[in-house]
C-alpha cells in the first residue's frame, strides 16, 4: 500500500511538543521534578520523555508477570488437591505380615515366605577359590586353556590361584590374562624333583597365601589335568565347612573306570567307594578333586573348633596316595562334619583320567625357529 505523508502544520506541531512535555513531565521522578530555574519554571531534558516511557512499562510487565504467577499458583494447588481416580487401586504398600511363633524359652519372629526368598536373592554368593598346581610339560598349555575357558562360565565371585615351581613363566602369565578370570599368580620356593611332593609344595602355599590374606570362601583343589563340569563348580557354593563327592578315574593298568569318594544319605556320609586292597590304611578315601572347604578354618580354625592347633597344611611326608586322608583329617574329626554333594552322592561331576604325556617333547616357549620353509609352493 501507498503511504501518504502530510507535513503537519507549525500550530499542530506545536500543540504535539506541548502535549509531550506534559506527559514527561508527568513521569518524572520527584528527584527531577524540583529541579527548577530561577524563574521556578521546570527546566526538562531532551532525554526525559523516553525514561519516563521505560519506567511505565516496567511497572506494567512487573503487574503482569506477579498476576500470571499468582494465577498459576492458585491452579497447580486446586489440582493438587483434587483426587484423581479411586485412592484403592493404588498398590498396597503396608508390610508382609510377620509370622509368630511362641515356644516356653523363645518366641520367633518370621517373615512371609516370598520375601524370604526375594532377600536369599540379594545376598553375594560365596567367593570360589580354585587352587591349580602346574609344572612346564608337553600338554600344559592345553590343560591351563581348558580349565581356564571352564572357569569363564562359572557364575563370579571367583578366583583362580595358580602355583609354579622355582618362578613363573611368560608363557604361563600369558595364559591367564587371556583367560578373563580373576586369578593370582604364585610361586613356590620349595623345589622338588618328586612329582608327589611338586603338588604338595605348592597346594601349601596357595594355603599360606589365603590364610596371610585371610580370604573368606570356598577352597577347592582344581588340578589342570582333570576334567570337570560346569555343575560342580556351581554345587561348591553350598558347602558350608567340608564338602566332598564321589570322582571317577581310570585305573592304574587303565583298562577300566573306578568310583572313589563317599556314599551318601541325602547329604549325610555314611561309608565310602573304594576299590583298594588295604582298606584299612586311609581314613577318609577321597581324591585330591573330590572334595572342598570353609577357608576360613585356615585362618580362624576356633570358629570351627579344628582338632589340630597348627597351620593347615599338606604333608609331603607321607606316602603317596595319603595326602588327601592325612589333610582332611586336620579339617575334620569324621563323617558328620561332612556334607555330601550333590544330595545322596548320586552323579559323577569331576573325572581323574590321567592322560598326561611326561615324555613328549615340546619347543620352549611353544615357538619353532626351524623347519618353517614352505615345502609346496602355490604356482
């Protein structure tokens, strides 16, 4: 659209700058307002009109603002005093009702059964600590990675403590990094060319090391040339003190399976498998992977009221075949402090096979530096 511009008359435009002076003059502040001349006529500046503008439409958005938020406030707390729906579809938040039982000593205080059972969820499970001598051999590797991808599954907490001989090798470390368990590397001082006293030597520091760090949890013999199930490891976690198991092997001539370990009543020992001719020897007739216990006999032995005051220890100074009978018998008194598992003693979990190869030669390091030349070149 076209704008039409009229020159305003000089009357007009004298009558407007009047009317301007009035309403500046109007909202001046009163620290201006008496600043007069000599004549007592009010002396203006150029600048006033313009504030005088500002200071009205401060205090107008001011009002304004205060009355938006009044009214908003009003709103929210009308709507939050107005119930919404039915006050009994809302969950029940009152407590599971307790459970009283009264006898002439005591009276016990239970709970629900379903919240007993939600709390049995929320506490931590046992530390599993599995305890594995090795020794530099031809299958070392293959057994280390065995176990060591066996223990992965195994639902944590658990720790693996591997013991060497006279120091600890690259190649052993390296397999245990790869393996993503929690593990401890130890090495014996004791040396031992008996490969009866090898093991010994280094179960007893593994021993010495959880009794000087007092870990709390459940011990458990694993050696690396064994073969086990993923259930055993799982079935340790109910041991209360000792617990032991039936473990399959192969006889000496190899030519047919035997049963060592205990029979069981539910969870009671009430004899044992044993195909020895001297039955009579051994005690407890239990192999070295057939059983577990309470580490914490190791370092506070009167909670348990152990029968021997001494450190706990494997003795190397027995025959072989009595290492097992002679060490339990520092746990333990007899049976009844025995737990069997799984219940009734029914299922294999762990097998002694003996498969390992002492005379088969292998490259340090599991490196070749010769004969890698190619034979059958591609054409």
């Amino acid at each position: 659209m076209a704008s039409i511009r009229r020159t305003l008359s000089p009357a007009r435009h004298e009558r407007l700058y009047h009317n301007e002076a009035a309403v500046s003059s109007s909202f001046t502040p009163a620290s201006q307002r008496h600043l007069q001349n000599g004549n007592g006529k009010y002396q203006s500046s150029p600048h006033l009109p313009l504030f005088g503008v500002q200071t009205l439409l401060w205090r107008r958005g001011w009002r304004r603002s205060f009355y938006r938020c009044l009214l908003f406030f009003i709103l929210g707390f009308f709507l939050g005093i107005i119930p919404f729906g039915n006050i009994e579809s809302f969950p029940d938040l009152k407590p599971p009702l307790a459970i009283v039982q009264a006898n002439d000593n005591y009276v016990a205080l239970g709970i629900d059964k379903k919240l007993e059972d939600q709390i049995s969820e929320l506490e931590p499970e046992k530390l599993l600590i599995i305890v594995t001598p090795t020794y530099n051999r031809a299958f070392q590797a293959y057994f280390l990675n065995r176990l060591g991808q066996l223990l992965r599954l195994v639902k944590p907490p658990l720790l693996w403590i591997v013991v060497e001989e006279k120091a600890a090798s690259f190649e052993t470390a390296e397999i245990l990094r790869k393996t993503g368990v929690m593990y401890r590397h130890l090495v014996t001082t004791v040396n031992s060319s008996i490969v009866k006293d090898r093991g010994v030597h280094q179960r007893n520091a593994a021993l010495e090391h959880m009794g000087h760090h007092k870990l709390d949890g459940i011990v458990y013999f694993a050696d690396d040339d064994n073969v086990y199930s993923l259930e055993l490891f799982e079935s340790l976690r109910s041991i209360s003190r000792f617990g032991t198991w039936p473990v399959a092997m192969l006889a000496a001539s190899k030519n047919k399976a035997i049963l060592e370990g205990p029979v069981c009543n539910g969870s009671q020992v009430i004899g044992w498998h044993t195909n020895e001719k001297s039955k009579g020897l051994r005690r407890f007739h239990v192999d070295m992977s057939g059983f577990a216990f309470n580490s914490t006999i190791l370092w506070d032995p009167k909670r348990w009221r152990c029968p021997f005051p001494n450190p706990i220890r494997q003795l190397d100074t027995v025959k072989e075949g009595f290492q097992e009978t002679t060490f339990i018998e520092q746990v333990v008194e007899d049976e009844s402090q025995m737990e069997g598992t799984p219940p009734s003693c029914s299922r294999i979990l762990n097998w002694h096979l003996h498969l390992d190869a002492r005379n088969v030669v292998y490259p340090g390091g599991w490196l070749l530096q010769k004969n890698l030349d190619v034979v059958l070149p591609i054409k």
